[in-house]
C-alpha cells in the first residue's frame, strides 16, 4: 500500500498528508464513498457539522473494517454554533453523529468576524477545553487570516495546529500560508484544485503530458511538495483512486515554480473573503 508522508503538529499528534474530503458529497452517497476511499488506502477522513453528512461518514468509517485508531477523522463547528455553551452541545452531537469517542481534529469553520460581536476568541477558548479532556486530539481553525490568528494568539493560550484555507494554483495565498509556517500552524488546502478550474490551464496540461499524469495528479502533487496537508474528493472510485497515486513521481522545481506563478492574488479566490463572509443560517 502506498505510504503517505505524515505531517507531524505543533501538539506533536500526526495527520496524513493526503486525506479524503466529502464537502458536497450528499449524505445518501456518503458511506459508500469514505469505505471506498479506506479500501483504497486513504486514512484521513475530513467533514463538518456544516456538510450534513457526519453520521455516513462515521457509517463508512464502521463498514471500511479498519480500526479507529489507524483512521484521521476532522471535523469542524458549524457557524450557527460560536458561542460557548452552543459549541459544546454542538461538539457533543457531532461526536454521537460519527458513532465516535474521540475527533482527531476539530476545527472552528469561520472566523466571522463582523458576528457575535467579533468574538471568535471564546469560540476558541472553547475548542482548547476539548483538547484539554482529550475528546478532541488536536484543535485548529479554518479559513482565519493573519490578523485573526495574532488575535488567537494574543488572548488565548493555544496555538492552532492547524489552519484550513483556500489554496490552489491561481489562488495560492502566500501571505496566510507563510503565517502558519513562521509560527507552527500547519495548513490545510481546501478547494485544491480550484473545484477544478485549474485543470484544463496549459501550464499544468503541458506539465501533465511531459509526465504522462493527469492534471489533478501534477495540481495535487504540486501540493504535497509544497507541504500542504490536502484532501481532494470525488464519488467516482477510479477518481478516488487517481487521487491517491501521488507518491510515484516527483515535480522539479521548474514545473513547481510554473504552477506556483498562476497565482491571480484575490481574483483568484474562488471562495468567500474570511474578512466579510458572516453567513450563519
């Protein structure tokens, strides 16, 4: 079986490098696609409260056979969820939703700074308990800028270990990424193929025919020679398995630099700005 680099955390616990993501993956369709991910060879599953399908992956985390602890479980609080008392019940459902004593990982989902009057940092205080009672192994956050995490780090007592943000070739965000980097925080790539945007660029074609690989497999691995911490997905088992066949070649650094120079700065984000994106429903 292939062996996927790990990533080793500020709290020193390891996450694999490669994961599974079932962000749009209806819930019908969920089970089935993380057992076939685990058959593959994926140990690193990532959800949230906000995806509505935590229980069918913790169904597919059952049917797949493999012992808990051999498998990565993320998820993350839903935003309807940030003040104190609503997260703790919040996490407690999400724990009984994946069948699950313990979360690997579990993430506050936005920082919404312009609701609950900017306070994500009781948000926070909040997630540190479950780490401190070991219901959750790590903590972080997802889709914080900077200036939220100098925030974090100025009134709380924990670093995140980890950082989920937007990244891909043309939206590479460099300033967020060299943040986590400069101060122990491991990033994750959401969306790292653009929700494929990226794919049919003739840079990364060029790449992919010179290597005889795909272009999600050349963007992917763009990624993990990076240090990114990713988790594409996909229903299409062969996709699946695609995904997962990034260890048998190698970037040079010509071909990393060509993909890297993509980046469109904030034209090319295709998600919602941290800054001003308040959506709770």
């Amino acid at each position: 079986m292939t062996q996927v680099p790990n990533i080793t955390l500020n709290d020193g616990n390891t996450i694999p490098q490669l994961g599974f993501g079932v962000f749009q993956i209806e819930p019908k369709d969920t089970a089935d696609a993380v057992k076939t991910a685990l058959e593959i060879g994926y140990r690193h599953i990532d959800t949230a409260q906000m995806y509505g399908n935590e229980k069918e992956v913790g169904e597919g985390i059952r049917a797949s056979g493999i012992a808990r602890d051999e498998i990565f479980v993320t998820s993350k609080l839903n935003n309807t969820f940030h003040e104190p008392d609503a997260a703790r019940k919040a996490f407690d459902t999400t724990l009984k939703d994946l069948g699950l004593d313990y979360i690997d990982l579990f993430l506050i989902h936005w920082p919404l700074p312009t609701q609950y009057g900017g306070d994500y940092v009781s948000t926070w205080n909040t997630l540190i308990e479950f780490a401190k009672d070991g219901r959750s192994k790590s903590v972080g956050v997802s889709n914080f800028q900077p200036d939220h995490l100098e925030r974090l780090a100025a009134q709380t007592s924990l670093v995140p270990a980890v950082n989920q943000i937007e990244v891909h070739p043309y939206f590479t965000n460099e300033v967020a990424r060299r943040y986590g980097k400069d101060h122990g925080i491991a990033t994750e790539a959401w969306s790292p193929i653009a929700q494929g945007k990226v794919l049919d660029d003739p840079v990364i074609t060029e790449i992919a025919n010179k290597l005889g690989k795909s272009t999600a497999q050349v963007v992917l691995r763009w990624h993990i020679q990076r240090g990114d911490i990713i988790f594409p997905k996909s229903v299409t088992p062969k996709r699946v398995e695609e995904n997962f066949a990034l260890f048998d070649f190698e970037l040079d650094n010509a071909a990393v630099e060509a993909i890297s120079a993509l980046d469109k700065g904030e034209d090319g984000r295709n998600g919602p700005n941290p800054d001003t994106f308040d959506y709770i429903g």
